[in-house]
C-alpha cells in the first residue's frame, strides 16, 4: 500500500485519537482508587449547605453532613458531576407539577427549578377590562432556601468515607469530576481514531 498524503494525515489522526484515549487512564484510575479507599459507610446530619455561584451551567447548591468516627466529628458535602443549564432544568421539572420540588440530582447532574425574572425584576400584569395596570415584583427563593426544602436541616443522609482518613468522604457515594474529563478524552479518542480508519478506508 502506497504511503499517499492523505493515508499518511489518517495515520496522523489515528495516532492523536490513540493517545488521547490513553491519557484518560490515569483519570479512570484516580476515580477507581477514591472508589477503594471510601469503603466505610456511615450516617451524617446535614448541618449546612455549600454554595458553588460560577459553574459551566450555572449555581448549585449542596448539603453538608457532619458524621463522627472514632469520637472525632468531620464534614462531607454532596458533589456534582456538572450543571445542567436552565432550559434543561425546566424540561426535567416540566413532569412535577409539585412546585416545592425546586431541586434534583440526575446521574449526579445537579437540577434547579429557575424561574424566569425580567431584567428589571418587574413585570406590568394588565387587569382585564381596565386602563389600570399595577407592577409585580418577583421575590424568588433563595437556592439555600431550595436546598432547605430538598435536605432538611438536621436530617440523616449515607456517607462514603476512607477509614485511614475520614477527611476524604462524600455524601451517598464517590463523584469525581476526573470521571467527566476521563470520559471526555476517551470519547474524543474514539472519534479521532474512528474518523481517521473511515478516512483510510476512503483513500486506500
């Protein structure tokens, strides 16, 4: 088989899309060793929540539970594999007609009932029949006063945690973002090499 040009840039590809699949290893391996080392299970009351203002998709909120090993008190929070943004929050809610579920955690995806305000935070509301028009003012809920609905002050919550070192532990289960950016490299690896045996298959 000759070595043209554009066989030669499909090799290119494919050896790019090979090593960044390989370099989402180590982010697998990072996740499957927090996995290992939070083996002890345990209970924690939620005593305060964690609010994250800038994200890729917007705020999120997340409880905080203190737990207790060995006499020694210690802290574990709830943690997101990403945000969704607003619009996909509003398709998820649009099944729960019940308005004081304002927030929900989807594959660790954090979701939160956002409700539209002008940028004014007034709007005119028009009395039918009538000249007369009077202002609305929006007093959205706090996201802590979500989360105060969603979690409880003073309710129990599971918690994962490392028996060697308490201070590693999360609430229900391990979440890493190193998961997010593990399967980000392994899927543009597969693409760059899946891209670049069509492209050989074409110039071969």
């Amino acid at each position: 088989m000759t070595l043209t040009p554009n066989l030669i840039a499909c090799l290119a590809i494919g050896g790019a899309g090979i090593l960044t699949a390989l370099l989402s290893i180590p982010f697998f391996r990072r996740v499957g060793k927090l996995r290992r080392r939070c083996c002890a299970r345990t209970e924690g009351t939620v005593i305060r929540y964690h609010y994250q203002p800038k994200q890729s998709g917007g705020p999120s909120i997340a409880p905080v539970a203190a737990f207790q090993v060995d006499g020694v008190s210690y802290t574990a929070r709830l943690h997101y594999r990403g945000v969704a943004t607003v619009s996909k929050s509003a398709l998820l809610f649009q099944k729960d007609a019940d308005q004081k579920n304002c927030i929900a955690v989807r594959n660790d995806i954090f979701h939160a009932r956002l409700e539209h305000h002008p940028r004014s935070m007034e709007e005119m509301a028009h009395i039918m029949g009538t000249d007369e028009c009077i202002f609305v003012r929006h007093h959205p809920r706090s996201m802590e006063e979500m989360a105060r609905e969603t979690w409880q002050p003073g309710s129990k919550l599971p918690v994962v945690y490392d028996p060697d070192d308490p201070r590693c532990a999360y609430i229900d289960h391990v979440v890493s973002k190193a998961s997010v950016a593990g399967i980000t490299l392994l899927c543009v690896g597969a693409g760059l090499a899946g891209l670049a045996m069509l492209g050989a298959g074409l110039f071969s």
